[in-house]
C-alpha cells in the first residue's frame, strides 16, 4: 500500500481547519436573521454542500466524456469519485434544506419544483450505484457508467436553474428574488463573508475527499485485476 502523500496530508490538515473556520462564521460571526432567526445559520452549510455536490456531477459527467474518448481506466475512477463524493454531500444538502424548511415553510418537505429535481438528483445517481453494481466485467461497466453520467449530468444544471425558471417558494439568495419565494432574504455583509468562505471550503473538503477516494479507487482496481489474473 502507497504511503499517503505529504500535499495530501496537508490538504486533509487545511480541511479541518477551514471547516472550523466555516462554522464558526456561520454560527458566531455572522449576525442572526431578524425574521428566520438562528435557524437561518443552516444556509451557509445548505449551499455549501449542494455546491460542491452539483460541481461533482458535472465533474463526473465530464470525466464520463473523457474516459468515452480515451478509454483510460483512471478516469473511471476519478468519475465514480467525483459521483460517490457529490452523492454524500448532496444528500446532506437535502437533509439541511428540511431543516432549515420546517420554521420556514412550516413543513418537512414540499413538491416545490427546486426541491423536487433535487430529490431526482440524487435518485440518479444512487441509482449509479446499483447499476455498477450490477456488471462484472470492468470494462463493460466503465462504459455504462460515463454514459449514464452523461445522461445524468443533465440534471444537475436543470437543479440549478429550476428555480430561475419557474415560480417557486424557494428563494433565490444570489440574484434576483422570486415574488412567490418564501424564507428569501438580503445578505449583510457579514452573511457574504460567511457564504463566501463556506463555498471556498466546502471546495477544499471535496478535493480533499475526492482526493483519496481516488486513491482507494485505483487500489480497487489493482485487486480487481489481480482477481481476474487468479480466475484466468
């Protein structure tokens, strides 16, 4: 086993450090909101999360692109990275989002459209799974899972735009507010410094992850291929 690589080990040391740094401006720097009031504080993980989640997907689809046209194993691994990684953090984005829907919305969860291709989303791609899962041979499944990244790729775009396009009780925090969203709210500046930082590390967390899922990935792979040499 390859021993862990100093960058890596820094990087994992600056993870920890600027999601310290994150909850402490989302929960003591940055001033309560006057009509949501503390729970509001859940935005700045909310975001944080279902940006790097989003950002993976597409990766991933990318990645899917590139290992179409190349053939090169390694970027299987680096898309189901980026799909696995994306995954989790997405799933904690919906789980913040009901929280932070209950004192605003008065419910759990609601069919809103922004809510609603969220949900989708992550089915996709658990679903992403279940169809890896489901072929031997490494090759074969490495070609259905870029195609289907491809294909689902589409939907993290369609996520984040949903509720640009239609009317919804989700609020659009950047950008122009929707006359039918609820729970919306102006940022101070104090709250755009807490944002701001949140999205830059929440990106530092997610290579980080990405980073060592891939080395475990290209071990996978490794004991794979010494499997299928012992069943030869």
């Amino acid at each position: 086993m390859q021993s862990k690589p100093v960058a890596l080990k820094i990087l994992d040391v600056v993870s920890i450090i600027v999601l310290a740094v994150s909850t402490y401006l989302a929960l003591v720097f940055a001033p309560t909101e006057l009509v949501m009031g503390d729970v509001q504080r859940v935005f700045y993980f909310h975001i944080g999360t279902a940006w790097v989640g989003l950002l993976g997907f597409v990766i991933a689809a990318v990645a899917g692109i590139v290992y179409l046209v190349t053939k090169d194993m390694k970027w299987d691994i680096f898309e189901v990275a980026a799909v696995e990684v994306s995954t989790m953090f997405f799933f904690i984005t919906i789980v913040l989002g009901s929280i932070w829907a209950r004192p605003a919305w008065n419910t759990w969860w609601t069919w809103d459209p922004r809510l609603t291709t969220a949900a989708v989303t992550e089915l996709i791609y658990i679903a992403y799974f279940m169809l890896r899962q489901g072929i031997e041979d490494p090759e074969k499944r490495a070609r259905f899972g870029a195609v289907y990244t491809l294909l689902g790729g589409i939907s993290a775009p369609i996520t984040f735009m949903v509720i640009r396009l239609f009317r919804t009780i989700h609020p659009v925090v950047i950008g122009s507010q929707s006359a039918a969203a609820q729970g919306g709210f102006s940022m101070t500046a104090d709250m755009r410094t807490a944002f701001f930082f949140a999205l830059f590390a929440f990106t530092v967390i997610f290579i980080d992850l990405m980073w060592h899922r891939i080395r475990l990935g290209g071990m996978e792979e490794k004991v794979e291929q010494l499997k299928l040499k012992v069943s030869m």
